[in-house]
C-alpha cells in the first residue's frame, strides 16, 4: 500500500503520545540512572550500559555506537521499518487520529488500513486451520513427511507453523465464511479462494498440500506456500500477488533470520522454503529464501538493512538450474556488487547439493565454515577449484571460505574452455575484460587483473606481465592528448586544469562546509549572520548530502529551538540517507570547545568554501582560454585570459583575508 504524505499534526500528535521509555522499554530494559534511564544498546554487543534514555528530553543516545534519536527512529531503526509505516503503528497504538497532507486520501487510506487488519486476521486464522488440520488423521501423511522425510523436531514445526490443507475442495471455504463469517469477497483477496467458472460459488486454492506460512519481517502471516504431497504439479505453489504479499518484494523466514544477520553480520539466501527451514533447525539462523528462482534487487536491499558489513552469501543449487538462478541474482545487483555496496559471495555445496540435503550428511559447524566470511585476498585462488575434487587436507582449508562472487564469475567464464586454443583464449580474454571495467574499486580490480592474468599466462609466471599489460590496455585504453597553443603554454607551463575540485579540495570543502554546518545546527545566536554571509558572497554547498541539509534547514524557522529533533524527523519521513550528516547533530567535547570560538571560525569556513569555489572557476576559465586559439578566435582568447585572472586576484585577496587554516580545526 502506498502512504500518503502524513500530516504534520499527525506526526507531531504521534509524538507528544508515544512516550520514549514507553517504547524503548519493549525492546530493552532500562534502569533509573538520576533523571534518565539507562540500558545494554540494542544496536551494538555490550557488557555495560552505554545506551541512555532521556523522558524528559524524549531522546535516545548511545555512548558507545552514537546512535541517537527519538521514539519513531528508534521503532525504525531497531525494525528497518520505514517512517510512514512506524507512524501509522504508533499512532494507532495511541490512538491518534490519522491525517494526510491531501484530505481526499484520507478516507481511502483508512479503507486501505481497514482492509489490510481483515486481511492479517483472515491469513491468522488460515494458518492456524492449517497447523491443526496436521494433526487430524487426514494430515498424518504431511507430518510423517516432515518427521520422515525432511528430519524437523517437534519444536521446527511449530516455529514455522507448518501445516496442512485438506483434500476437499470448499474445506476452508466453509471454515472461513460459513463457521467464522468473514466475507467471502475478503477471504479471496487473502489469495485463499477462487470464485467458480460455472455455477457460482468458491472453491479452495490449496488442496492436499503440506502448507508453509510466509510472514513479513514483524511476523504476520501474509502468504503462504504449498507443497504437493502427490505427483501433482507445480510442486510448490504460492499465494497470488495480494495487497499484503507481493512474490519479488519478500523473503521467506526474514522475520526469523533479522537477528542472526545482524549478530553475525552477514545472510545466507537459499533457494527453497525446506532449505532455510533445515538451517535454521540446526541453529544456523541467518538464512532466508528467495520465493523461486530469481532474487529482486528489492528483496537484496531488504536483507542488507540487516547487515552493517553488507555480506551477502547466496547458496543456491549447483545443478543447471541453480547455476541459472545465482546468474540471474547476480544480474540484479551487480551494479551494488561492483560499487562495493555488497560483499556477494557464491557458495556451491559438494556434488551439487542443496543445503538441505547437505545437512542430513554434514553437521552445522561444517556448513557454517563454508559460508564464513573471508577476509584474506590471498585465499581467494583456492576457490576455482570444485570443494569435491579436493584432498581432505585442502578441503578442510577451504571450508574457511566462499568464493567471492567475481571468482564465481571467473570460473563461469574459464569453465570447459581449452585456453590452449585460439578461439577460446580470444573469447575468455573479452569476457574476462568486460567483468574487469566493471569493477569500480581499484585496488580490487588491480588484484582481479592479475588473478586473470595468472589464468591467462597457464602456468608460464615470465607472460604474467605481459597478459597484466595487454589487459590493462584494454580495460583502459589511453585518453586522446590535447595540444595546447604555444604561448599558452610558455606562459603558464602547458599544464591540463580540471574543471571538478581536486581530491584535497573536496576534503577543504567537505570540513569547511560541515563545520559551518554544526555551527548553524547548535548556535542558535550564529544562525542568521551565516544566512546574511552566504547571502552576501553569493555562496551555496556543493556537495549534495549538504545541501539537502541547508534546503531543509531553509524551511524551518531560523529562531527555532529544537531544529535538530525536527530536522531528523524530515530525513526519517523523506527516506533520505541521514548517515552522511547525522555526525553533525552531535557534539563531542573537541567541538563544544571549538563553536565557543564561533565568529572566528564562521569566517574562516566561509571563506575556505569561497576559496574553493573561486579554484574551481580560475581553473574552468584557464583551461577554456588554454584550449582557444588567439589566431582563429583573437576576442574569445582575450575574454577567457580576462576571466581566469579575475579569478586569480580574486583568489590572492581572500586567502590574505583567511584568519587561519580550516585544517588546524580538524
């Protein structure tokens, strides 16, 4: 469902209710401490408590990791909720009336909301009809199945409410409409019936099928999965597309998963129900299921909220099929994978087996080595090698790790090719090359291009410098000269300007801006002589994450008091990502010292980002004036040598004028 924009009133209302000890004490058990509370934080692994509660202030801190907030960040960031859907659940905790920006949404966001709660109860009572048809004698087969076939415990069972649909074809129709009256019309949007072609009337749409619930992350039952216990196909078959369920949007067992990924800061993505099933039955808590073959970019981004190192294992079948399934996945987030935003690995089991049945012949600690992280570049070699064709020794080394998922990728690309031959060499060599520009971080694609040169030079070390060369030719192929007129030349070196700001720049920018920044953000009495001095040099921030900041600072009252609360409310409510500023909400001891020296240090970060923009348009006008020809263009070559030494003078004066260096703050 999508929300509207939430009224302000609504959110402030949702506030002014929802008490922050309230909250926090669900999750964590806090103790009086003077006028606050005190508790473990529930965002890091600690012994003594850092993590305080302030009712009267209605914030959080934490000492230790410095997550801050108030009671709706903390529902949202402890659930990796979003804002609207945190509010909506506290203001009917509370019993706040909900309103929108846009009146004319308000009456179908409360039918939306109405149908939605009818929807979770219908599934609720689905789920248990199906837990107790089990253990009816018509539900003996589907539980010797689980018992038998598939190993569960007792205690699995119940965990994952595995259940049973009978044979009949209106079973739960009549359970559902006839004994507990809910309307047929909302039992068919749950995905549980379907109206008849003929005749009228509904008939069941599982039928004699083992039944597996499928929740989302805060436990709801909101699908579910049926598997055939006969020669019926599919063998598996899932809930439509409902308003509470959507297939490419969801993972299996992540309800169950969230705190083990968290814990050890990595998820493991199987391919089937059974499969995460039989891990976490054995203690291996941090594995979900993608709901059929292809993994969405969407449901990759739900696991890494999960994840603060970002470490993806997906363990799909080793068969045809699977490999099929991890290059789709793959397909999906290469572009995070590249930028380094995930740490993806592959893991193939032995003789291509599922984890499932992997773990009825190999015990947890074994599986566990398998999918560990790895952390030592030097190891990565090992995996190109398949696990079952390895000696016991060099199997037990390698259990330390999994593949990184572009040494997968290299052994997709080398697989059944004879590099003896031309042909094949050609081909491995262009498609080696593509995955090699792909790679964004250069130190890991420095190690990539000699690893691929390594395979290249089979077993020759004297051609791996050469087959290093010959692929970096390829992957970046030299850049086209310019050649520049004379004189320019005699006269400023014939040096190549660019237009962007230099790497040491962007940090004087970064600190000036920032500083400038937190300044405006605790000094109340500064906020306005930084409006007028920005206004007077004609100066904006330049780097993006800043200047969002500013523009919501721009809509807030200059004399306001508590900006910095309300600012993170309209990060939280506008999905922005408040990691890069949210150091600036907060003062440590070297910066209450520091704002106590105020005008000074206004000036001087005014003035280092008016330096830095003056270079940034001296060297613009001097590579323009560089590049024109004073024969052919005699006017343009005189306008541009007049703009870039403006900028010049210009440059000399203020940096007179800086009373001392942004970098002696830092």
């Amino acid at each position: 469902m999508q929300i509207p924009r939430l009224h302000p009133d609504t959110i402030e209302e949702v506030k002014l209710r929802a008490d922050i000890v309230d909250v926090v004490s669900e999750y964590v058990v806090l103790r009086k401490r003077g006028k606050d509370f005190v508790g473990l934080c529930p965002f890091h692994d600690e012994k003594s408590p850092s993590f305080t509660v302030s009712q009267t202030k209605q914030m959080y801190y934490c000492f230790g990791c410095l997550a801050a907030g108030n009671a709706i960040k903390f529902v949202m960031e402890l659930g990796k909720r979003s804002f609207p859907d945190v509010v909506l659940d506290l203001a009917r905790r509370y019993q706040v009336p909900v309103q929108t920006l846009e009146p004319e949404q308000r009456q179908e966001l409360q039918r939306q909301i109405s149908l939605r709660e009818q929807l979770y109860e219908v599934l609720a009572s689905s789920a248990q009809f199906y837990q107790h048809a089990l253990r009816q004698s018509q539900g003996q087969k589907a539980l010797q199945y689980l018992q038998s076939n598939r190993k569960l415990k007792e205690e699995t069972i119940q965990q994952f409410g595995l259940g049973y649909a009978p044979a009949g074809w209106e079973t739960l129709h009549r359970y559902l409409v006839e004994d507990k009256h809910y309307p047929a019309q909302i039992v068919e949007k749950a995905g549980l019936i379907k109206p008849r072609k003929e005749g009228g009337g509904y008939y069941d749409v599982f039928r004699d099928r083992l039944m597996i619930p499928i929740r989302d992350v805060q436990g709801r039952v909101i699908a579910f999965g049926g598997r055939t216990l006969t020669d019926e196909q599919p063998k598996y078959l899932n809930s439509p597309e409902t308003e509470l369920f959507s297939k490419g949007k969801t993972l299996f067992a992540l309800d169950q998963a969230k705190g083990g990924i968290s814990q050890v800061d990595q998820a493991v993505v199987v391919e089937g129900y059974f499969d995460a099933i039989a891990l976490h039955a054995v203690g291996i808590n941090n594995a979900v299921a993608s709901l059929g073959t292809a993994l969405s970019l969407e449901q990759v981004r739900l696991i890494l909220r999960y994840t603060e190192s970002k470490q993806l294992v997906l363990n799909f079948d080793a068969d045809k099929a699977g490999t099929n399934a991890t290059e789709r996945a793959i397909g999906e987030i290469a572009e995070l994978a590249y930028k380094g935003e995930v740490q993806l690995k592959i893991l193939n089991l032995p003789k291509g087996k599922d984890a499932d049945e992997f773990l009825n012949t190999h015990n947890p600690e074994e599986y566990q080595a398998l999918a560990a992280p790895n952390e030592r570049l030097s190891t990565l070699k090992k995996s190109r090698y398949r696990i079952d064709e390895l000696s016991p020794s060099e199997r037990k080394e390698l259990l330390e790790t999994a593949p990184l998922w572009l040494d997968w990728q290299i052994q997709q690309i080398i697989k059944d090719r004879d590099l003896k031959q031309a042909t094949d060499f050609q081909q491995v060599t262009q498609q080696l090359v593509k995955l090699l520009k792909n790679i964004v971080n250069s130190d890991t694609r420095n190690y990539y291009v000699s690893y691929c040169a390594e395979i290249l030079s089979l077993g020759d070390t004297r051609l791996i410098p050469l087959r290093v060369e010959n692929l970096l030719t390829q992957i970046a192929p030299p850049a086209a000269t310019y050649s520049k007129p004379v004189s320019a030349k005699k006269a400023w070196g014939g040096s190549k300007v660019s237009d962007s700001p230099l790497p040491t720049e962007r940090n004087l920018l970064e600190n000036a801006e920032a500083l400038l920044l937190r300044i405006y953000l605790h000094c109340p009495e500064q906020r306005q002589a930084i409006i007028d001095e920005l206004e007077e040099r004609d100066l904006q921030f330049s780097l993006s994450h800043h200047r969002f900041l500013w523009q919501q600072i721009l809509e807030t009252a200059v004399e306001q008091l508590d900006l910095i609360s309300t600012l993170e409310n309209r990060y939280l409510e506008s999905s922005e990502e408040l990691g890069l500023v949210s150091h600036l909400f907060h003062l440590n001891e070297k910066w209450n010292k520091e704002i106590l020296r105020t005008p000074q240090v206004v000036q001087a970060a005014i003035a280092c980002m008016d330096l830095v923009m003056l270079e940034k348009r001296y060297r613009h006008f001097l590579e323009l004036w560089q590049k024109t020809d004073p024969e052919a263009e005699p006017e343009r070559y005189q306008s541009y040598y007049q703009a870039f030494y403006a900028e010049k003078i210009k440059l000399q004066k203020i940096d007179r004028q800086r009373l001392f260096s942004i970098t002696e703050l830092l």
